[in-house]
C-alpha cells in the first residue's frame, strides 16, 4: 500500500464527501427553515441531472447546462413550494415523508415519459475530460477536482451567505423562531420560498455537476437520497455545518471502508472469508457509522436547534 | 324448415368454430419499472416488432401477447405469472430480464407444464440441478460471457488482470467464470457495492495495481458510472478494458459514447453478424424504431417469438399437446438471428460466442464491431450436473 | 332506548360481519364465477394485510413512523425459507421460528432506535432495515440476491397446506385471529397506555409510566406479526428474495396503513386491499403506473388524513349523529 495510494483514496473521501454536501445542504437547509423532510430532493436532483444531459445534447456547452438546469429545476421547485409544500409545512413529519414520497412517484413517471427509460447522455467538457498530475506518481481525474472546488466554494458561500448576509440572518431568525420572526415584520412564507427555491437549485447544480460521472437514469436520485440523509443525520439535520461534516465523514468512512477494509482483514482472516466479509462490512458501514453516532449523540453531531 | 336446418347446421359448426378461434396465448412479463427498465424497454421493442412482423400470428395461427409490467420485482412477477397461468391460461412465457425473476417463476410454470423461454437470464440454477424440459434458455447461460471473455483476456496476452463485480452471487458466478476462461491466476479480485454510484476506491487501488488490463462485470448504471470514470482518471491509457456484452451494448453505448471507445466485449451475437435472418432484422428494427441500432436484449427476445411461432407452426397449432410442443422446441428449428444454433441436454443453447470492439463506424456513430470468434461451440459447465 | 343501542351496535358491526362473511364464502363460489385465480390474490392481500396492520399499530397507535418494517417482514420470509431448505418444512415449527426471530430483530432493533425522536427515529430505522437487506443479499448460501425457492409446501398436521383453499383458510384464520388480538390489546391498559404515549410521551413519563419499555414491547409485538406474515408470504410463494426488504417495501407499508387509514382498526386491511387492487389494475391500462399510485397518495394526505377507512368512519358518524339527533327531538 504506498503513500500515493493513499493520498489517492484521502482525495477521493474528500471528492466524495463534498459530492454528497452539494445534495446534502439544499435538504438540510429546507428541513432546517421549513422544519419539512423532503425526501422528493432526490427527484430535484434528478430533474436537474436531466436538464442538463438535455442541454448539453443540444448546445455542448457545460455551462449554459448547468444555468439552464438550476433556472429549470429552480423554477420547478418554486412551483412545488407553492403548490404543495407551503399544504405539508404545517402537517407531522409522517404525512411530509409521504406527500414528497408521492412526488417521488410522479416524477419518475413523467421523467420516464418525456426521455424514456434508457439512461441519458452527459458528455464531460473535453477541457476536464483526461488527469491532472498532482505529484510525480499521483495523476488525478480534472473532473474530480473540479467537484472539489465547486463542492468547497459552495460550503464557504452557504457559511457567508448564512452568517453574513442579511438574507442570510432572516433565515437564521426564521429558523430558531418562527413566530418571533414573523412578529418582527419577516415575511415567513416569502422566505420559505427563496429557502425550497435555493435548495432546488442546489439540488440541480449537484445533478448537473454529476451527470458526466453518474448514470442519469430514474430512481437515480432515490440511490444518493439514501445516503444523502444519513449524511445529515449524522451531522444533525438543520445545520450546514452538520451537512458538511457529516458529509465528509461519510464520504471518508466509505471510501476507507472500500480502499482499505478488505486488505486489513486479509491480515487476520483468510484470503475466501477477507472477500466475501469485506465488502459486505464496506457496504454496511456507513450505517453502523449513523447508528454508532445516533446512540451517543441521538440528535447528531451539530443539531440546529437545541 | 330452412331457419331449422340453418340453425342445425350453425350448431354442429358452433364447436368446431369454438375450437378454430381460441388463440393461442403467449404470457409476457415485461420489466419496464425497475433495475432493468432500459434493458426492458429493448426487449419489449424487440419483442414487437416480431409480432408486427408475424401480423399477430403464431404458426399462421390466431395469437393473444398478453403484456404486463412487474417492474423487476419478484414477487410481483410471482403474482403475475398466478394470474397468467390461473385466469389467462397462457400457453407460453416469456418476458423477465434479471436472473431473480427467472427463478422466482420458473418453478411455477414448469409445475403448471407452460414453456419459458428466456430472453435473458440463463441462471446456472436450471442448466444444472434444477434443470427443466419446460425451461428454454434461448438466449445463453449467465455464465457465458463471462468465460468467453477470460478467453479473450488470455488470447491478448494480457498478463496481469484485475477483475470488478458487484458483492452478490450473479457477480461471483461472473468473476468465477471469468477465471475459468482466463485460466491464469488473476492478479486482483474487487467486489464492490450493488448499485454503488462512485468508483473513485477501486479506480486508485486499479492505478496502483497497474494491470494490463481490467475485466468488468457492473451491469445497468453501476456500468455506465464505472466506465465515465475509468476514462476520466486517465486509465484507459494505460489499462485496456474488457466486459461481457451486456455491459457494452448499444444502451450502455448510448449513456457513455466516446468515452466507450476501445472497449472489448464478448457475446453471442452482433448486429453486424454476417446472415440472411441478422440482417433482415437489423434493418427492420432500424426501419421501425427511428434508426435505432437494436441490442443483445432486443435481438435475444425477436428470437424468442420466432421460436415459438416456429414451434407452433410444427405441431399445426396444437399447443395443447406438450410433449409435442416441447418436441418442437427443442428442435431449435427456427432463423435464429445468430445464425444455427442446437440445444444441450439442459436446453441451454451450444453456439459460437464473439469478441466484439467499440468503435466509430464510418458513418460516425459510436457502436460494436465484430472482431472475431472466440468459441466455435461453447456448451455451459454446468449441463452434467442435469440429471432428468 | 335499550333497543336503539342494541341496533346501533349491530349496526356498527355490521360492515365487519358481512365482510368476514364473504371472505369466508369467496373461494367456494370463486370457480362458479370463473375468479380462482382470485383466491391466491385475496390470500396474498391478506397477508399484506397482517403486516400493514401490525405496522398500524406502532405507527398509528404508537406514534412511532418506523421506516423499516419490511426488514421483519423479510427476516420471518426468510426463516421460514431457509428451515424449508434445510428440510424442515413442519409449519409448527417454522412459523413460530419466525415470529420469535422478527420479534428478537425487533427488539435489537427497537432498543438502539427507540432512544431517538421525530425525524431521526425515521431514519435509524430505515437504515438499520438497510443493514439488514445489504446482509441478505451478500449471503451466498440463501441465494443472496436471487434469492431462493421453498423445497417443498410447508406440512400442517391435518390439513393440505399445497391446496390453494385450504391455505386460503388458514390464512384467514391466522390473520383474523391476530387483528382481533390487536384490536382487543389496543383496547386494554397497555394500548391506552401505548396511545396515551403518542399523544403525549412527557406526561406519560410524569405519570410514572414506563414509557420506553412499553413502546420497546410495542415495537417487538409489530415486528413479530411482521415475522408471521413473511412466513405466510413464504409459503403463499414458495419464494423469498431481498426486494422483501428493500426501502422500497416499507415504504410500501407505510403508504397502505395511510392509505387504509392510520390508527383506525381496520386500516391496515382496507388500505393493502386497495393498494393492492390497484396495482393489479392499473398495470393493465398503462406502464406508468407510478403516477396514478403518486397521485392518489398525495390526494389522500392533502385531503384525507385519516385514509378511506377514515372516511367510511366520518360518513358513518354523521349518520349515527344525525339519528341521535332525530331522536332527541
């Protein structure tokens, strides 16, 4: 196992990880302002992984798709927040989880209609498409640093934005208090809108970033959804900060579970059992990680709300 | 007295009109919902267009397709089969694309003595212990691809290998039969996640490694995702990249494109295999579906129509009578669009199996090549231990 | 007035009366009406019946949205497989076996995730279910993700369980008998106590209520039913695969129990019956099946909360309102 190897796998944790925070902050934003679980962010995602691909087909530009899916995706979750969230803010947790699971449903259906079922096309910009070297032995993938740096610059805007704007301390005050807010002139509902809008194009730029490296196909955003929550439970839903770091921990947790755990137990088992336990505990990790975190901390590690 | 004797005469019809008009049934399970949706969606095209060729018929006989989605779920394709068997009283079957579903049905039908032929799955299962004389597997048994290719491997003198599948028994039997065609030792066996979106671990440990090249067994999108990266991180530089045709067909080609370009795969077809029947096939198939080259998914499943209509034309339509239908069908007597074939002792089909490269054809698009044979008549290992 | 309650009782039992009844007489007039491939659906809705019901009671009478249940569903089919395939194929044997098996998985389970609240008991359960489907698939030995077949129909001393009827029946059996035990267990102290949980969990502790324990017990007794129908669906297709565990199949669950109407008596059977149906229906009209399922599931939360069972019951309360009221005057 040589050092470049593992520079190599820390990279790809913190690629991963900053993958899953681009998906992670719009849901942990919206559950933190709105108090709603959406578990339709996948299909946000999704449609703005689809947009793009399109885009891209028709323009072969990278950037007009990545515009194009936000304003797109945007514009469809500002329709959504309308029509329906604004109906599921006020109700429980359970009747949340099940309206956004029945958009989930409907969106699969409608994506399958207007593409069809076979996985779309998103071709990489040919400028990111080959490895950049790193150090004398480490060549890594352009696209993946790009992921990093758009991944990075996303969490440094989100953390300004939040601590720094005034836009952002309207957010934070309609968070802690919701009713003091409203009290103090905050146009809550306005709010909740510009809240689901950002965290929809959150959403499609993570889509668009992604499409080049994932399959776009349906029921893809219900794949990284999985993930994605027990990246923001682990973090404590609500909290950026608790997105990122649970991200990140995810991220690495996986990656190492995957890059190192079959080699370490090849030192102790037998090279049959090594093979077949060893994935099966790579897979299983990131769970036994949630559930280790949710037994001392039950609330996750940086829970917004007290 | 004329009105009697007009009834009497359309009373002693009555029954053999009865007997004229049942069509015959043919049960589809189409998987158009789940994992499998894509590699659904190519069958059910391929299935059609046979259909529309044969004007709805079988053996020139009134048919009924019956076409139902189970979405890739076993126990739904359970509760579908029970309702084509119990209400619909189908003749044939035919329809599911995973190895699950096959086995999740199979006993069923053979209980209730309805032929399944597969379209796709050929699951070790029924070509060895548990084979069947109800079971077909027109198509190839799941092992095949992959032997195919570790042949391919060795013939190209590739030395060092590192060979990728997912963690579950389709993926093991992929890589065992891979090892059984490389015959050497292989340098690096990876297991990864089923339905694992980031490849980024095993494409640094694949660097370190520096194999002269890479076997892959990730099918759907774990394929797609896998192959997007690979190219990303520069490997295909340096490590050639080899797979079984299902994940290098026209709907993986269709999500990757140029990054696909290179890539060896092995199967038992192409669509530019040199007969009359592949020919006629491709170009009705590209006539019918706005230019669209067919794939193995949609190939395999014209296939299977043909064979059933080739069946019940040889027993004039009498499908009620099984032991001549399963006569029938073993014969294989039908313009297989891959040319002759013949059956194994356990139904699974003794053909030659092809190594194919994606290329750019002259006119621009990104597709399969036939490149050569690498079995002249491979049979499954498993059909001595079908004991019938 | 002694006679109007008497009535009124009747009345109010009627609908449960008249569908026991014909579910009693379908599969005896089922070959008549040339319906027997129905027999093996009305047996399988009822399976799914038992473990939508079972959820029921812990998410609507308990309170507690546990998002995967399917993994005690799956973890009875499986044991009940796994005995099978390994020669043991005695229902009195199996089927226990998997009722104490989903119940110790409950228990494990319900101990570590019960310790959470709200959005995040949510989720420790689905991945916890998670776990337990990622397991399943990588074990080699039982199929992993081909899952396997049952070796032989399961034996019952007495009765031919290969028989599609005689199944039927004791399917129906079982399943009334439990919905009943429910029904009665949520009427006496430990249902009151587990209801008076949901509505508020800080009193009931101030009361000296030793909420966590009855709330691990609930949890243990849902998984355990959950166990018993995964045996039942099992046998039903001599099959067992992962899918039953998938996220997917809880989910699946959790929308009969909303659907049928949660926290209502017979909301876990109205509401697989329904879904059920309709799966099988609209499969037939269209390949896009989701979108109707999406937007009916969404209809019943915006409009109707408490799921069709829920509107059958307001509908039969204005009724009953409007006949008190007739006869005050």
């Amino acid at each position: 196992m040589s050092t470049t190897l593992i520079a190599e796998q820390l990279l790809n944790g913190l690629q991963f990880g900053l993958m899953l925070f681009l998906i992670a902050a719009g849901l942990t934003l919206v559950f933190g302002i709105l108090d709603i679980l959406n578990v339709a962010h996948g299909s946000l995602y999704m449609a703005g992984a689809y947009v793009a691909a399109q885009t891209m087909q028709v323009t072969d530009s990278f950037l007009a798709a990545v515009i194009v899916a936000a304003v797109v995706t945007g514009a469809v979750g500002l329709v959504l927040e309308l029509v329906l969230i604004r109906r599921l803010v006020v109700r429980d947790h359970l009747a949340q989880v099940l309206g956004t699971f029945a958009i989930i449903l409907i969106a699969n259906d409608v994506v399958k209609m207007i593409w069809g079922p076979a996985p779309m096309m998103m071709s990489m910009p040919p400028a990111l498409s080959g490895p950049v070297q790193l150090l004398p032995e480490l060549l890594y993938p352009a696209y993946r640093l790009l992921i990093i740096a758009v991944g990075l610059a996303a969490a440094l805007g989100l953390y300004l934005f939040v601590t720094r704007t005034r836009a952002g301390v309207l957010v934070r005050a309609g968070a802690s208090n919701r009713q003091m807010a409203t009290l103090m002139g905050v146009r809550v509902p306005l709010l909740f809108l510009g809240v689901f809008v950002l965290g929809a194009m959150l959403a499609a730029l993570a889509g668009a970033l992604l499409g080049p490296v994932t399959a776009i196909q349906t029921g893809m955003g219900e794949q990284i959804l999985i993930l994605v929550l027990v990246c923001i439970v682990i973090g404590g839903i609500g909290s950026i900060r608790g997105a990122f770091v649970g991200a990140l921990l995810v991220g690495f947790v996986d990656t190492a579970g995957r890059a190192f755990l079959p080699a370490l137990l090849k030192l102790f088992f037998s090279p049959a059992v090594a093979s077949s336990v060893g994935p099966t505990l790579a897979a299983l990790s990131i769970y036994i990680l949630m559930a280790v975190v949710l037994v001392f901390r039950p609330s996750g590690l940086f829970p917004a709300r007290g | 007295m004329r009105l009697m004797r007009q009834l009497l005469v359309m009373a002693a019809l009555l029954p053999g009109l009865a007997f004229a008009q049942a069509p015959i049934k043919v049960g589809i399970a189409n998987d158009l919902s789940g994992p499998f949706a894509a590699l659904g969606a190519e069958a059910r095209d391929g299935f059609n267009l046979a259909i529309k060729q044969l004007g709805g018929k079988l053996g020139g006989k009134p048919a009924e397709f019956l076409q139902t989605d189970m979405g890739g779920n076993p126990d739904q394709a359970r509760q579908l089969v029970n309702r084509y068997i119990q209400r619909d009283k189908i003749d044939f079957f035919t329809g599911p694309i995973g190895s699950n579903v096959a086995l999740a049905v199979g006993p069923v039908l053979f209980a209730a003595k309805i032929p399944y032929l597969s379209n796709n799955p050929g699951p070790s299962q029924f070509a060895g212990a548990q084979c069947n004389d109800y079971w077909f597997g027109v198509s190839y048994q799941n092992d095949a691809f992959h032997e195919a290719a570790g042949k391919v491997a060795a013939d190209r003198g590739y030395k060092k290998m590192v060979i990728m599948a997912p963690d579950y028994p389709a993926g093991k039997d992929a890589l065992n039969g891979f090892k059984r065609g490389f015959k050497n030792a292989v340098g690096q066996e990876i297991y990864t996640k089923l339905g694992q979106i980031d490849y980024a671990a095993e494409l640094a440990q694949l660097r370190d490694a520096k194999p002269d090249a890479v076997y892959i067994f990730l099918p759907g999108g774990m394929g797609i995702n896998f192959i997007k990266q690979f190219v990303s991180a520069g490997l295909n530089q340096s490590i050639k990249l080899v797979g079984p045709g299902f994940s290098a067909d026209e709907d993986v080609i269709r999500a990757v494109g140029e990054p696909m370009l290179g890539m060896f795969n092995t199967a038992q077809w192409a669509h530019d295999l040199d007969n009359q029947q592949n020919k006629k096939f491709v170009e009705a198939f590209r006539k019918e579906y706005k230019n669209r080259t067919p794939s193995v998914y949609a190939a395999q499943a014209y296939d299977v129509i043909m064979a059933i209509d080739a069946a019940v034309k040889a027993t004039d339509g009498k499908v009620s009578d099984r032991a001549a239908v399963l006569v029938a069908l073993k014969k294989a007597d039908f313009a297989s669009v891959r040319g002759p074939f013949k059956y194994g002792a356990n139904n699974f089909p003794i053909q030659p199996y092809y190594v194919r490269v994606i290329e750019k054809a002259p006119d621009g698009q990104i597709t399969n090549k036939l490149v050569g044979k690498v079995f002249e008549s491979y049979q499954d290992v498993y059909v001595g231990e079908c004991k019938k | 007035m002694q006679e109007a309650t008497n009535s009124s009782v009747w009345r109010s039992m009627a609908p449960t009366l008249l569908g026991l009844l014909l579910l009693l007489v379908f599969p005896l007039v089922a070959p008549a009406l040339n319906l027997e491939f129905y027999v093996s659906f009305v047996r399988r809705v009822l399976i799914f019946a038992l473990a939508a019901t079972s959820l029921n009671f812990i998410l609507g009478y308990g309170g507690m949205v546990a998002l995967g249940h399917a993994a005690f569903f799956g973890a009875g089919a499986y044991v009940a497989a796994i005995l099978s395939v390994q020669g043991i194929s005695q229902a009195l044997v199996a089927w226990p076996a998997a009722i104490a098996v989903a119940g110790a998985l409950a228990f494990v389970i319900g101990i570590i995730s019960l310790r959470t609240r709200g959005v995040y008991f949510i989720m420790i359960t689905l991945a916890f279910a998670q776990m337990v489907f990622y397991l399943f698939i990588s074990l080699r030995q039982y199929g992993g993700e081909d899952g396997i077949s049952l070796s032989s129909p399961a034996q019952f001393p007495g009765l031919n369980l290969a028989d599609d009827k005689t199944f039927y029946y004791v399917v129906l059996v079982i399943v009334v008998t439990c919905i009943w035990w429910l029904n009665r267990l949520i009427q006496a102290r430990f249902g009151q106590a587990l209801q008076g949980i949901r509505e508020n969990e800080a009193r009931m502790e101030a009361l000296g209520y030793p909420v966590f324990r009855i709330k691990l017990l609930a949890f243990v007794i849902a998984g355990a039913m959950a166990g018993l129908a995964g045996a039942l669906l099992a046998q039903h297709n001599q099959f067992v695969s992962p899918s039953l565990m998938h996220w997917t199949a809880s989910a699946n669950l959790i929308i009969m129990v909303i659907v049928g109407g949660i926290g209502l008596r017979y909301g876990g059977l109205v509401g697989a019956a329904v879904m059920l149906w309709l799966e099988e229906v609209l499969r037939l009209y269209t390949d896009y099946w989701h979108l109707p399922l999406g937007v009916l599931l969404l209809a019943i939360v915006l409009f109707a909360p408490r799921g069709l069972a829920g509107i059958w019951d307001s509908v039969s309360s204005r009724r009953r309102a409007n006949t008190v009221k007739q006869e005050r005057v």
